[in-house]
C-alpha cells in the first residue's frame, strides 16, 4: 500500500524514495529518455560535431561510473560530490532532468555528509541509469553514422 507522499508521486508518473522522511530520489517510473534536441541545437544540427560528443559520452561515461563507485567505496564523498557535480553537465547536454536531479541530489549528500546512508540507494539508481543512458547514446550515434 502506497503512503501519502508516494501516492502523491504516483499521481506524477514518479516513485519516490524516502530515508528519515525526507525524499531522496524522485525518477519517473519509465525508462529514462534522453532528448537529443539540445545536442541538435550545441551543435547547430552539426552530425559529425553530434558524433563526436556523444563518442566522448560513450567513452568516457564507464570511466565515471567506476571512479564514482571507487569514491563511494572509499568513502571520498568530497570528490565523489565533485565528480557527480562535473557528470551533470553531461547528463545536461542529452536532456534528461531526473537525471540531472539524481546527480544533484549525490552532489549535495556527498559534500554535506549528512544522511550518508542515502547515498547507497542514489549509487544504485544511478548506476542503472547510466547503462540506460549509454545504451541510448550508442543508439544515436548508429543513427547518425
């Protein structure tokens, strides 16, 4: 049975996830989507520009989920709240917001280092998230080729 703030969330087609009252993750329920119009629009409809920054993604974006895994790990949450914070950027240019708010959210526990317990469930969607996200980058970049 759903308490009243997830139902409140699932009258938004999201899931919330709560540690001591207070919310943590806010995804929608579907599968993350990426919007590739702000590259369109980075790039000024550019295909082969569009190309190269989406390899940089695919590429670089395994690099990042070890290294901030490594720094949870290790309990660098200073440097895992920088690295989270630098991801966003990327996250930013393919358009997906929840995203963006996850990166935001492990940014902001990191550095406070308050409710640290939280992060483990943050580590773990986002984790799931970028497979998704790469998944869709290596999409896009068979289209454009």
């Amino acid at each position: 049975m759903l308490d009243h703030r997830q139902r409140q969330f699932a009258k938004q087609g999201k899931i919330g996830l709560y540690l001591y009252d207070k919310p943590i993750i806010i995804m929608p329920v579907n599968k993350l989507v990426l919007d590739f119009d702000q590259l369109k629009m980075l790039s000024g409809d550019d295909d082969e520009f569009m190309i190269e920054i989406l390899e940089m993604i695919a590429d670089q974006s395994p690099e990042i989920i070890v290294k901030m895994d490594t720094l949870y790990e290790n309990a660098d949450f200073q440097t895992l709240g920088a690295t989270a914070h630098l991801y966003k950027s990327t996250v930013t240019i393919l358009g997906n917001e929840p995203m963006n708010e996850l990166l935001k959210n492990i940014e902001n526990t990191a550095k406070d280092q308050e409710d640290l317990k939280a992060l483990l469930p943050m580590m773990e969607t986002f984790r799931s998230n970028c497979n998704d996200i790469l998944d869709q980058v290596h999409n896009q970049l068979n289209k454009l080729k």
